[in-house]
C-alpha cells in the first residue's frame, strides 16, 4: 500500500467486479511494465526513453485499429475496445515515466503536482472509465485522491529515490525549512528534518481529505475500496508523523494491525 508507483494497485481485488478485473489487470500490466523500463538503472537513458517511445508507438497502432502483437497490447487492447477506455491517460502516463528518466528534481510543489497529473491522476481516470463515473466532479475527486496518494509515496520513500538520484521534495520548501540533499544522504532526520515532512505530509493528508468524499458518490464495492485506499495512505501518514519523519530508520510500512483498523474506519466513517 502507497510503497510505488503501483504497487498499491487494486489488483484482482475482493472489492473489484469479476468482469471487470481482466481490464484492471492490462492497465496494470501496461503501467507497471512501462514504469519499469524508466527504472532500469543499469540501461542507458536513452535506450529507456527508446522503449518508452515503443509503446507509444504500440498505443498509435492501436488507436488505428491494427492487431497488437505484444502481450501487454493484446490484453490492454482488450480492455480498451470492451470498455470504451481514453487513450490520452496511457500517453500521460508514458509522459510521467519519460520524465523520470531526465527530471531529477522539483523546483516547487506546482511542479511536484504537475508530475502526479501524469504519474497518478490518469489510474483513477481509468478506473472511473471501467466503472462508469468519470463525471467532472468525480474526476477532480479522483485527482485529488491520486495525486494525494502518490505525495504519500514520495515521502515514504525519499531514501529510496535518493538511491535513484531522485528528490521529489520541492526544493523552496526544502530551503524554507533549512533542509539541504545532505540530510538526505546522510539520512539526517533533525528538527528541520521533522518540520519540512510534517509540513509536506498535511499537504498530502489534505489531498487525500479533499478527495474522501468520492466513495460516497460512486457508493458500493467500489467505494469502499476507495475509502480503504485513501484510509491506507492516511495510515502510511500517521506512521510518517509518529517517527517524526525519520523514514530513514523506520520506513512506515502496513501491517496487519493497521489493515483491521483501516477496515474499521472505511466501514464506519463515511466520507462527508
């Protein structure tokens, strides 16, 4: 739950519809795999970006209508024509994990954002999509939930990104609370260090928050994997707080207590 980019995808989930999971999984297959090749630290940048460039080459051809060959293409082609499904959210995504190959840091939360809107938002657009509810209002619901939940695994996983020569703390708020890449290296959880992530992680609560009342409008199975999902990062936020932001030493992590109690939350506290 919220650890990468989609490993807290609702896979073949209890909560998702049976006629619905094999679309669930292709769009998986599809974003982990081309996730994948952005991370593949021992590949050139440019023979990443060329592979990223292959599938979305792959998106045009099936876009005109002509016959996949690759695995990932069938099943996501499947999905695609069944469900009626937007291919610009697969393109953003490309886009995101291009990124990921040149842009190694963030001026400012707005680029941060921007970021998500491409990383995140285009899951939970297609998600709406499969289920039908892709109204304006749900949409901007869904962002704020994705978006908020993608902040969550930036801050869960700062030493893990560091490892990739990855910072995705914006750098003026870093600088306003007199926080330099040498915490980070030296994994230096001080009272700067605890002030610059509580800050960032209300910025996320408030995210997840903003986008809680979602469950409530698209209701049933699908709701209440939502209000699990966002319960799960308010969770991984709890535990960042509780250490005072030391995910150096004590990287948050779900375990079975902390599913028991998210269930009970997303049974009975219905977003308002």
């Amino acid at each position: 739950m919220a650890v990468d980019h989609y490993e807290n995808f609702p896979v073949a989930s209890v909560f998702v519809p049976r006629r619905l999971r094999p679309a669930v999984a292709a769009i998986y297959g599809f974003a982990r795999t081309a996730d994948d090749f952005a991370d593949e630290g021992q590949v050139p940048p440019e023979e990443r970006l060329e592979r990223l460039d292959g599938y979305r080459d792959a998106l045009r051809r099936l876009a005109d209508g002509q016959p996949a060959t690759e695995p990932v293409f069938v099943r996501l082609g499947a999905a695609v024509r069944a469900h009626r499904l937007p291919l610009q959210p697969f393109h953003d995504l490309l886009d995101a994990f291009s990124q990921d190959v040149v842009k190694h840091r963030y001026a400012g939360f707005d680029e941060v954002l921007d970021y998500c809107r491409r990383s995140a938002n285009p899951v939970g657009l297609l998600m709406l999509h499969l289920f039908g509810a892709a109204t304006p209002q749900n949409v901007r619901w869904s962002d704020a939930v994705c978006s908020g939940l993608q902040l969550v695994n930036f801050w869960q996983d700062v030493a893990v990104d560091w490892r990739k020569n990855r910072v995705y703390l914006p750098q003026d708020s870093m600088a306003r609370f007199g926080v330099s890449e040498a915490h980070i290296a030296e994994a230096r959880a001080d009272d700067a260090w605890h002030a610059l992530l509580a800050f960032e992680v209300s910025r996320a609560r408030t995210m997840l928050e903003s986008g809680a009342p979602l469950a409530r409008a698209v209701g049933g199975r699908f709701g209440f994997e939502l209000r699990m999902v966002v319960q799960g990062g308010l969770r991984i936020l709890e535990r960042i707080d509780r250490v005072r932001g030391d995910v150096f030493r004590h990287r948050p992590m779900l375990r079975a207590p902390d599913w028991l109690l998210m269930l009970w939350r997303a049974a009975a506290r219905y977003p308002q």
